[in-house]
C-alpha cells in the first residue's frame, strides 16, 4: 500500500510540473529561510552556557531613577566578600577603557623588537577568578592575580607567544614600559566567542593605582562586579538586603562629605539586582556596560516569530495549490469511492503526497541553505556551520519534513477525500466555493505578514539614515585618528604631533583618546556646585582631558566663553562643559566663571559646548566636561581634504620615524562613527532579506488564489465573453478580489506595524518617526506585486476560448 501512494505521489509530481515546482520551490524556500534562522538563533542562545555553578553566579546591577548599570566602586566586591556570609567568592573586572592597560594595547614579549597590537584586555583581581571558576591550563588556582604585575592569558594567546610552551612566568612588556613587566601566572581556556566576556588577556589590579586611594574609595564607579553565593541563597532577598546594608553604611557618608543634604532619600531611589551570567549576553539590552555590543533576546524572539511565519506562508501556499487544483482530482476521488475506496485510504494517499513534497522540498532546503550560508554569515555577522555530523541533525530534519508535509496536508486530503463519488461523476461539484473565504483569509493572513516586514523594512532603513546624517554636534568627516600612540613618551607624541602639524593638508591636531564614537575612552565622575546649598544628589558626567587643539579639531561649538588658551595659566584649573552639563547642574544665570566642585576639587568653567552625542542614538546626550592634559594613546588629525591617499604616506613616515618598531594603526572618524550602529544596519539587512522573501512566496499563494479563481469561473467567464465582455472587463473582474484582499492586508498589517516599530524606536533617544506615508507607499508596492502576481491568470483565463471554455464542464 505504501509503495503504491509513493507511485501516485509521484506521478502527480510528473503530471502537474508547474505547480510541483511551485509547491516544492516555495516550500524549499522558506525551509531554507527557517534553518538559516535556527542556525542564528541556536547560535544566540548558546552564550554563557559553560561557567561552573552558573545557577549562582551573578552580575550585580545598580539600579538609580530608573537606569540600569553595573559599575560598582573598587572596595564594593572585597566588601561583599568579607562582610556577607551569603557570599562564597566576589571579585572585580574593570574591562572600559578608562584607565591605561584595559581596551587594547601594544604588546611584545620581553626581548622582542617589534610590538603587536592586541585587544580583548581586563583589569581582573583574584576575586572574580574564584568567583569565575575558570579552569586552568596552566597555573595555581589561588595565586593567579594577588601579586603587582601579573596577568592571566587564554590558551589561543599562549600558543601564538609562546607555542607548545608552558608560558607562566614568561613576561611581556606593555606599550613598550620596561619597567613595568608583566609576568604570565595563569593560562586559562578559550571561550570559543560563546561568552559575554571577550577577553584574552586579565591584568592584575593588585598594586595598579588607578588614582591616589581607589581601592577603598566609595565615591567612584569603574569596576563590574562578580559573585558567586552559597548554595540555598534566594539571590532576590539578598539583593534587597545588601542593598541596604552597603548605601546606609558606606554611600551615606561619601553624599555627606559632599555637602548633600538628604542622602537617606536617595536610598528609596535605587537599588541592586543579582542578574545570571546566562542572561547577560541576551538580557543586557536595558543594561548601561563596558561590554562590546552583546545580544537581544527581543531579536531572537523577532527573528523566530519571522521564521514561524515564513513557514506559515508556504503551507498555506501549500493548502490553496492543492485545493486549487482540486478539479483535477475530483473524478479520481469519485472513481475510487465508487470502486471501494475508503475515507480513510485516500486521506492516507493525499497525505502521503504531502509528505513527498516536504522531504523533497527539506532536500533541497538543505543544498539552498548550504549555498546561501556565507552570504547568509556574511549579513549575520556570523560564522554559522550545518551541523552536518550532529548525531541528533538528520533525525530532526526527518521528523521536522514528517510533521510540515502534515500540517501542510491535513487540510487538502479532509477536503479533497469528502467529495461525493455520484456529484462529481454528474458534474455537479461546486469546486471549492464554499471554502473561498477560507482561501481569502489564509492570502489576507499572508500579506499583512508580508507588509509589516516591508513596513519593518522601510522604518529600519529611515533610521539609520537618520543616524548618519542627523547633526552631532561635532564634525565626523574627516578626521584622521591614529591608535596606538601611547607607547609614546610625552615628549616623543608632542613630537609627532608638532610634525603632523607641518603638513600642508593637516588643519589641526589633537592628541587625546576621549573621542565622541565607541573606541574613545570614558570616565563618569560626580560634579557638585560649590556653595553651601549643594545639590541633593551629585550629577554624573563625564570627565574627559582634552588638549588645545581638540575642540577644533573635534569640529565641536563653543555657544559661550571660550576655549583653554596657552596664555592663561590658570587653565590648569578650568573645565569647558557642555549644555547638557549646566542644565543638570542646575547653573542658573551666566555658566561662565561658575565653580564647581570635583572630588574636592575647586574648578571654574571657562566655556559652554553646544550638546553633541557622545554616545549612539540609543541614549540621551550626555553632559561632559573638559579639563586640560593630554591623554596620549590615540592622536586626531583633521585633514583639509577629503582625499587623504596622499596624506596617508606622509603620516606614516612621520609614525615610522617616532616608533620604528610598531606599525601604524590608523581609522576615520566617521567610520567608527559609523561602526556604532553596524548592529542596527545588520538587521536591517537581514529584514530586508527576509521581507524580500516573504513577498516571493506570498506571491505564490497569490498565484494559487489566481489560478484556482480561473478555474472556478472558467465557465462564467466564458459566458461574459460570448456576451460581448472585453479581455480588459474581466482581466478587471478577476484582479478586482485580490487588490481588495491585498486592501484589508494594508488595513491590518499597518497598526500592528506601526505598533511594532515604534517599540523598537523607543531604543533609540533620537529617531526619526514613523510617517503616514510610509504605510501609503508599502500599500502601493503591495498593490502592484499583487496586481502583477495575478495578471499573467486573469488574463490567460480572459483569453481562452470561450467554446472550450463551455464544454470543459
């Protein structure tokens, strides 16, 4: 019996070539669109999968009006150590790139010549390693990072400096500082890229002086803090209770040394949570961090959701070809009911069709999924592989082809197998009329799918458009800036400066790495006026050391004061803020000349700075201020032109002759400008892709709909035409349901897209808004795709003989 539904399977496959290959090739399509995702979305959810006790291990998150953050100060995590009986391990990273030796750097090993730049550094303490469990390769357990200078490597960094070497004790020397060495204590694993933490190398904080007193000073936030609890702790009700016990007995005392008035009410207005390390890859989206740009379990569920509807298209696509086609099989159904043939038995053979459509369909799913992989990676951001050698891969593809060729089928073999045998052999089937508002709905259901990705689509392009070209507040285009220049001494990167300056396309140069894109340096600190009548609560901006030269270069505005001058000495002692700055300061009347106290600290302020973003869209404009000094490791150069190929030769050789043994290592502006938002442009991309392929097969459940409505009406249309209709009058008349269908797809496709959209565009402080017309042009385009997916049937059944057409019933 098996083998002879296999045979009328395939025979039907033979005998209806056209709609086979639009069954099978719709149905390969979206399975190869819904394994590409479940490849990115196994990919996503396999982060922090490994870590020891990973059930209790935390970040710790502060909470503060509303915002979410993890910066702790530097005695937070020792305190949590030694004061909290819950605690078994806690310890600290400081991964920004706020004080030197964390980020990147230049490194060598203690000998060599020639330095290597390398990213992925950490200040790291003992703590966070117990707290951590990371194994070793090589290495004492409890003695990695408790002594001055000393550092951590994984397995990968071990092996390119010291291949099949036992590296501890081996020494490197950072940024070209021989008389800081450090030494090599521990090899850990790699994290093969499936961790939250992107680090190579762990440096010591034993013994860094970050500033004078850090390590038990309360008032500053730079470290991330880790911590492991005994078995058995509710990590909530702790939270909740060191909260309390660290704000009352260590907060408290730093706000009244600074003049705050009510520090116990600025207890009710924050607080702590204990996040798992598994959610932090996929569950920081909310969450202020160091960490480079992680993942978005919102996006997993999106791209899981755009997955389930591809598939829903094509086996509704599935479902109309079939019952579309239901004519051809009406008689055999009547022939085989009356020979014997049970309900059963032909519901049997139908869904043995399916089931040949959907294995054939997941073959060829696979070799598509296979072809489009590297373009697929490529818009991704991935490295994504089939897992081809999985013992668990070809059972699921097996039983994912059984249940789709299932549900896809279900439906046509109940409707096709409940034909009466004695209706059909008079001729008095009425082919599906009763099931076209079913048809309608399943296209409606398919193209308001199809037109909120469009919608998607259109909304993430504008955005980002938006993005890089709203104004900033400073000038992105060209701007040269070239890394690496604090292995420099001061004297040798002034040097290099003052010689960029004699270049005839040069117009300034800064030397300074607190730059307005991700990459540059960051430091929030606390500002309070200085009076008597002290704010409640500090702000928080950002301290940042510029030069002379860096608010020109910068393209920055001054709109008051002015800038730090060579012939005022008391600029050691001013600051240049921006609006932001003196809005949250609260500095009413004229900002100029108004002190401000910083740790301590008696400043006045020289200069106001038109707001600029110096972060993404995705956060508020920041207040920052500049003080004077020079931060050495990056150095800007605006140009005169927009073309540099011949500037780059001239500031090479000037980098040669001021560090012969490093390469030079150089970027633009506006491209790490643009590299902030690489995440948004790659889903857009991927929308894109998407969209582009939800319409191809939803076009095909158009065509389907077309064809079986020509096949309905093939005898009125028959009669229209002996009565005097043009080709054009019933071209019309056929098109007419679908553009309705497609007008109540636009009707409610559209408010769940704009509903859908704007939540995504409340991640972003500045966005350009969704706009009426958006929903206007999608509805046209979707007018016209359906309008030209039908065209070709109606107007084949417009042209058909009008006599065959009447004695085909």
């Amino acid at each position: 019996m098996l083998k002879n539904y296999l045979t009328i399977a395939l025979r039907q496959l033979r005998r209806q070539r056209m709609y086979s290959v639009i069954k099978v090739g719709g149905f390969a399509l979206s399975i190869a669109a819904c394994l590409l995702i479940a490849l990115w979305i196994r990919d996503e959810l396999s982060y922090d999968r490994d870590w020891a006790n990973a059930n209790r291990l935390f970040r710790v998150v502060s909470l503060y009006n509303g915002e979410k953050g993890v910066s702790a100060p530097g005695p937070f995590a020792p305190t949590l150590a030694s004061e909290f009986p819950e605690v078994e391990a806690a310890g600290s990273l400081m991964p920004n790139d706020l004080f030197y030796g964390a980020g990147s750097n230049e490194l060598k090993r203690a000998g060599d010549a020639q330095n290597t730049y390398e990213e992925g550094f950490t200040y790291a303490d003992q703590g966070v390693m117990k707290a951590l469990q990371i194994p070793l390769i090589y290495g004492t357990p409890t003695h990695l990072l408790d002594a001055p200078l000393t550092m951590v490597i994984t397995q990968r960094k071990a092996e390119k400096y010291f291949p099949h070497q036992d590296p501890v004790g081996k020494t490197f020397i950072l940024n070209n500082d021989k008389d800081h060495p450090y030494k090599v204590t521990g090899v850990i694993p790699d994290f093969s890229g499936k961790s939250h933490l992107p680090y190579d190398f762990y440096l010591t904080m034993k013994g860094a002086v970050f500033f004078p007193g850090e390590e038990n000073y309360w008032g500053a936030n730079n470290h991330d803090a880790y911590i492991l609890l005994k078995p058995g702790v509710n990590p909530n009700a702790f939270a909740a209770r060191m909260y309390h016990t660290i704000f009352s007995k260590y907060i408290i005392p730093v706000m009244k040394s600074y003049g705050v008035k009510d520090p116990k009410a600025e207890e009710a207005k924050g607080g702590f949570e204990l996040q798992p390390v598994g959610d932090i890859y996929l569950k920081s989206y909310n969450i202020h961090d160091d960490l480079p740009r992680l993942g978005d379990i919102r996006l997993v569920w999106m791209f899981g959701g755009i997955a389930a509807f591809i598939l829903l298209i094509a086996c509704i696509n599935f479902i109309n070809l079939s019952t579309a086609r239901s004519a051809g099989r009406a008689k055999e159904v009547g022939l085989r009911k009356v020979v014997g043939s049970q309900r059963s038995s032909l519901i049997a053979q139908f869904l043995a069709e399916s089931m040949v459509f959907s294995l054939l369909s997941f073959f060829l799913a696979l070799i598509l999924a296979r072809i489009l992989l590297p373009f697929f990676n490529h818009l991704a951001g991935k490295s994504l592989d089939i897992p081809w050698g999985e013992w668990w891969f070809a059972p699921l593809i097996l039983l994912s082809a059984g249940v789709v060729g299932l549900v896809a089928g279900l439906y046509p073999a109940f409707y096709l197998s409940h034909f009466k045998p004695i209706k059909v052999l008079k001729g008095q089937l009425t082919r599906g009329s009763r099931n076209a508002s079913l048809r309608s709905v399943l296209v409606v259901f398919q193209f308001t799918t199809s037109i909120m990705l469009i919608i998607g689509t259109f909304v993430i392009y504008r955005q980002m458009e938006f993005i890089l070209h709203k104004k900033v507040g400073f000038d992105k285009d060209q701007v040269m800036i070239v890394q690496g220049t604090g292995t420099l001494s001061d004297k040798d990167v002034r040097a290099f400066k003052e010689d960029l300056t004699h270049l005839s396309q040069v117009k300034s140069v800064s030397i300074g790495d607190y730059l307005p894109v991700n990459g540059g340096k960051r430091n929030g600190n606390s500002f309070y006026k200085w009076s008597t009548a002290a704010t409640d609560a500090p702000y928080f901006a950002q301290f940042w050391i510029a030069d002379y030269d860096y608010i020109s270069t910068m393209g920055m505005h001054l709109v008051e004061g002015r800038n730090f001058s060579r012939d005022m000495a008391g600029d050691t002692a001013a600051m240049i803020v921006n609006q932001m700055f003196v809005k949250k300061l609260h500095l009413t009347g004229d900002p100029v000349g108004q002190e401000i106290n910083h740790f301590g600290q008696r400043l006045h302020i020289i200069g106001v700075l038109e707001d600029f973003n110096s972060e993404s869209f995705r956060d508020t404009v920041n207040g920052v201020a500049l003080f004077l000094g020079i931060s050495p490791g990056m150095v800007s150069i605006k140009t005169q032109t927009a073309d540099v190929t011949t500037l780059i030769p001239q500031v090479t050789a000037i980098w040669k002759k001021a560090a012969p043994d490093q390469p030079i290592r150089f970027t633009f502006l506006d491209q790490s400008y643009k590299r902030m938002y690489a995440d948004v442009e790659r889903d857009g991309n991927l929308l894109t892709s998407f969209s582009i392929l939800a319409v191809v097969i939803a076009c095909l459940g158009l065509f389907a709909l077309a064809t079986f409505m020509a096949e309905q009406r093939k005898k009125e249309l028959g009669i229209r035409k002996v009565l005097g209709a043009s080709v054009g009058n019933l071209t019309a008349l056929m098109s007419k349901d679908f553009v309705v269908l497609v007008g109540i797809s636009v009707l409610i496709a559209s408010p769940i897209a704009w509903w859908g959209m704007q939540k995504w565009l409340q991640e972003f402080v500045y966005r350009e808004e969704i706009s009426w017309w958006i929903i206007a042009v999608v509805g046209i385009i979707a007018m016209i795709i359906a309008l030209g997916t039908v065209a070709f049937q109606s107007m084949k059944a417009a042209l058909e003989n009008p006599i065959k057409s009447l004695r085909s019933e």
